[in-house]
C-alpha cells in the first residue's frame, strides 16, 4: 500500500511512518520541518519538504496517488493556538481542507487523521469520556482539531472518503520533544537528567489519560485495515495526576529532586480521560503498556539522548 504520512519527522507520525515501512508499505513523508527532526526520518521513507497549507502539497497528493493518508501535522500548541488564532487555523483548518481536496481528486482510499480527545470534549461531563460526549473545545486548537472531524465527515458524505478520526488522549514516550508544545513527561524528564528542579502548575491534581505512543502505533495500524468511519478515542480510560506522574519518573531516573509549584495555568482543564470500549469494539484495539513501563521506557530514551 502507497501511504503519506504527513507530520512524519515529528513525534508520533515518525513511530507510525517506521511501523508502515516494516510492514513493507511505500511511505512519502510530508513535513516542512517547523517541529520535527530529522533524526526521526527513516530513509526506507520518501521525504517532500512542503507546507501542507500550501496548494503545492495538494498537487502533489494527485501525482503521488497513494492508497492513504495517515494525517499528523499540525500546530498542537494549544496556549499558541490561543495568542495565534489565526496560525493555528492556517495549518490546521486550511491545511486539512487542502489534502482533502488532493485526496478527492487522486482517488484516495482512506484518510486516518489524528485528533484530540482532550480538546475536542474540553472540560468533561463524564469521566471516562465516549465519543457520544458532547464537544465543547475550550481552545482554538481545540476548535480547529473537531473542525477537521467536520470536514472529514463532509468529505465522506459528499465524495465517499472514508476516514477514521483518531482521538488521542495525552501521548507520551521516546522521540518526544521537550520543547514547545512538549507535554508534561518529555519536560519533566529532560529537566530531572539535567539536574534541574520541574515546575508544577497549580496543586498538579489536574488529571490526563496517559497513553503510550507504540500503544498508539497499534492504533493506526489497526485503522490502516478497518472500514469503520468516523471518530475513534485512544486513551486508557485512566486518569493520573501531575504530582504522580512527577514521582514515577523521578524514580525512573534516580533523582532526588523535589518539584516546586507555581500559579495555575488561567483556563487549564481540570481532568481529562477517554473511554476507549469503542475502540475494542471497531478495531479490536486496546492499551498494552501500563504507565509505569511506557515511563521507564521514555526514560531510557532520555537518558541515551539527552541533546534532543
């Protein structure tokens, strides 16, 4: 199978992009390099250097052909989403309706596209959260990640792409950048091997579902075979503290550092977790790593690269 994975030097497209390559598919990477790095580019992979904003990126969607499109790039900071309104709609409202309309025009099978269960339920009414759960994105990124479900199932309806929506919970392990829009484990990590002392925003009660990226993996490989359409959650059903995950990874490590703690972050969401039976159901998918191994295994990757 002929597949792009776009955002496919960044954090989790690369682990996914390396899993389509074992399994013997023909990968093209489009990524223009604004985040991810390019020690995470296989080179069994085609690379296009291109802003997906861009019509060039349609184009090229067209000649290329592919069978799929596995959809990763974006801007995902969500307190840049809310300075930069407009950027962010660019890359990730703009930058969907464009592939979108080069797969319609190439004849693309499928698109799996990765979305965001934290910011598209914003603050939850029920705990874990189904996909039935109402949407009340409380960021721009949050608005622009259900806005391309939307346009996802408008394509569907109008042209017959099938998609499958894949609602991430809070993605964590090796290849995680600790800068920008880094999440709370790759910043902890690189601020406890360098000796330095992490910041915990508020009383660090808030709560995430923690979900491991080779977990993740699985997840899209299982999306790449099933004919199921429409929006999938991808988390453990779990939910963890701040101040927890803070403990397991300073034992992970073997530091002594004690956090201190800050204001809270204006507008931070309080608790987050995904109900993940649908995913059982449709994609006969569930979590293999429990947190405190993805965490030993994400450590051990920072301690082996710690110049990432």
């Amino acid at each position: 199978m002929k597949i792009i994975v776009t955002g496919g030097v960044g954090f989790i497209a690369s682990h996914i992009a390396d899993a389509y390559l074992e399994r013997g598919h023909d990968v093209h990477i489009f990524d223009d390099f604004s985040t991810g790095h390019k020690d995470n580019l296989n080179p069994k992979a085609t690379l296009h250097t291109i802003d997906i904003a861009d019509v060039k990126a349609a184009r090229l969607i067209e000649e290329i052909k592919p069978d799929a499109l596995s959809h990763h790039a974006a801007q995902m900071d969500v307190r840049h989403s809310v300075a930069d309104p407009t950027f962010d709609a660019r890359v990730n409202i703009i930058g969907i309706i464009n592939l979108l309309e080069g797969c319609k025009n190439a004849g693309v099978k499928k698109v799996i596209f990765a979305s965001s269960g934290g910011a598209v339920y914003g603050e939850q009414e029920v705990f874990p959260a189904p996909e039935s759960h109402v949407t009340q994105p409380a960021s721009p990124y949050g608005v622009s990640k259900r806005a391309g479900e939307l346009y996802l199932s408008y394509y569907h309806q109008a042209y017959g792409l099938p998609y499958i929506a894949l609602r991430y919970a809070n993605v964590y392990g090796p290849r995680q950048s600790s800068q920008g829009e880094a999440g709370v484990v790759a910043i902890f990590l690189s601020l406890l091997l360098a000796g330095k002392t992490p910041l915990i925003n508020g009383d660090g009660k808030q709560t995430r579902d923690y979900v491991y990226v080779g977990d993740v993996v699985e997840a899209n490989l299982a999306a790449l075979e099933s004919s199921y359409v429409g929006p999938i959650n991808i988390g453990t059903g779990i939910e963890t503290d701040v101040v927890a995950i803070f403990e397991s990874l300073r034992d992970a490590v073997g530091s002594r550092v004690k956090a201190r703690h800050g204001p809270a972050k204006p507008g931070e969401q309080r608790r987050s977790c995904l109900d993940n039976r649908h995913a059982c159901q449709v994609l006969g998918w569930r979590p293999q790593f429990v947190l405190a191994d993805g965490l030993e295994r994400t450590a051990e990757y920072y301690r082996e690269n710690l110049d990432r």
